[in-house]
C-alpha cells in the first residue's frame, strides 16, 4: 500500500529523539505526520489533527498511551483511529491488557523500523476498508430509499412492483 498525503498519522512519544526518529520516518514515507510530547497533548491533537492512526508510547507523564488509548476508543467508538502502542513493557499480562483496553497493535521497544512500518501499513489498510464499508452502508441505504421512492411513485401511478417485494424484503423473508 502506498502512502497518500492524506493519511495522517499522530505519534505521542515524551522521548524527544525517538519522537524525531518515528516522525521523519513517516514523514519519509509520505505520510501527513503530527507529534505530541504526551497523552494530554494527544487528546487535544486527535481532536484537532483527526488521525487515521495513532503510534503512542505507553509510559508517559501525566497521560499514559493506555489512558489515551481507552479514552479515545471509548470516546469516539467507531470513528477513533486505529491505535498502536509502542512500549518498553514487554511482558504477555501487558500486552493483553493493551489490547483488551483498545489498542489495535503493540510493539515492544526497541522494534524494528521495517516492522513497524509493516504494521503501520496493516492498520492503514484496515482503516481505509473500514471507511470504504461505511461509505458502502450509506450508498447502500441512499439506494434502499431511491427504490422505496420509486415503488412509491410506481404504486401512486398504479403499477404494482415488478415481481412483488423489494429483493432486499425477499431475501429477509427467505
């Protein structure tokens, strides 16, 4: 998958120079690239920048990445961005309990930077198909009430449905 320049990536990270590291590799790889120095200017930043896809430390002042995960996967429910979490904890209870908080993904520190571009695109792909299936829901709803509509105008006119029910009705009754 290629990067668009309309993919954007938020990375908070408190480690100055990982942060720069992480921000010039995406950037690198054509993404549109925000970075925040902990949770709490992360929360702000999803607010305002509206990532695809979060990369967050977990151990951070203030904020930590798994208080800035749960709020934003419990805030915005479906549309909150897909969420790596990038940490030194490496232990199984950790990475369960990350994942069972709301994140998507998780690294242990250090990774390798192939790999984790590897997983940045992974979730990317999960996003952009999650988009395409909502925007298919909404055409297939905009297509539900167009043919609803015309049965209607058919129907004011006196002209049955063709074959009975809506294949959509058919199907259900099936």
């Amino acid at each position: 998958m290629k990067a668009t320049p309309d993919i954007r990536i938020l990375v908070v990270e408190d480690d100055p120079f990982f942060l720069r590291v992480l921000v010039r590799r995406l950037e690198a790889e054509g993404y549109q690239v925000q970075s925040a120095s902990d949770g709490r200017e992360g929360m702000k930043a999803i607010v305002t920048f509206e990532p695809d896809l979060v990369i967050s430390d977990w151990m951070m002042p203030q904020v930590d990445g798994l208080e800035l995960c749960q709020s934003i996967k419990t805030g915005l429910r479906d549309t909150a961005p897909y969420f790596i979490l990038l940490t030194a904890k490496g232990e199984i209870s950790d990475k369960l309990l990350a994942l069972d908080t709301g994140a998507d993904d998780y690294l242990v520190k250090p990774c390798d930077q192939g790999e984790l571009m590897a997983r940045v695109r992974a979730g990317l792909r999960i996003v952009l198909l999650t988009q395409d299936l909502r925007q298919a829901a909404v055409d297939l709803a905009a297509l539900r009430a167009e043919v609803e509509r015309v049965r209607r105008e058919l129907s004011v006119r006196g002209v049955e449905w063709p074959v009975g029910e809506p294949p959509s009705k058919a199907r259900r009754a099936a």
